[in-house]
C-alpha cells in the first residue's frame, strides 16, 4: 500500500534525496545521498540509510521529494512516497521494491 505523509503548515518537503546506492545484488537501496531542503539552496550530501528514511517517512516526523541536476541547477523532483511501509518510490504503485531509479548512483 502506497501513501504519502503530509504535515500541516508546511509549504515545502524537509529533505531532497539526490543520489541512491544499492545492495551488493542490485535489487534494493541501502543508502541515500539526503540533502535538507533550506529557503533558497539545498544543503550538504549525507549518506544515510534507506530504512532510516522510511522511518522518518512512516512516522510522519519527515517528508522528502527527489532532486536532479542539471546545467549546475537542480530541479525538483517527484514526493517519495512508502511502499509497504520498507520501499521508497516516487512511483504511486503496487511495485513491492525501491523505485528512484532516475536518480544517479554513488
């Protein structure tokens, strides 16, 4: 089951997430590159695990949204959403694995 958290009186997600790296058998995301979302910039890359973020998510404590960038800008990205409370995705389906697949790799 797919959902989205959403907290009241904020007009902007907390955190981006720039970059993933997977498994050592490719099938899941261990690490996000995070970056917090601030006024007019995005911070700093810190690595952190995949199943933190979904915490974060699934207690509502967080919310964060894809960047990419391109020509030195970076361009907002779709909300992550959870699946089955464990897969991040920015895909609202029934797909039962992470799916940030257009994001580069680290």
């Amino acid at each position: 089951m797919a959902f989205a958290i959403h907290i009241k009186g904020r007009d902007m997600t907390d955190f981006c997430i720039t970059a993933v790296r997977y498994n050592q058998d490719r099938d899941h995301i261990e690490y996000v590159h995070v970056r917090e979302e601030k006024s007019k910039t995005i911070g700093p890359p810190r690595t952190v695990a995949r199943a933190f973020v979904a915490d974060l998510i699934r207690l509502g404590k967080a919310t964060f949204q894809t960047r990419t960038k391109a020509d030195d800008t970076w361009k907002l990205g779709a909300e992550v959403h959870l699946i089955d409370d464990i897969y991040l995705t920015t895909n609202k389906n029934s797909t039962k694995r992470d799916n940030l697949e257009n994001l580069p790799e680290f």
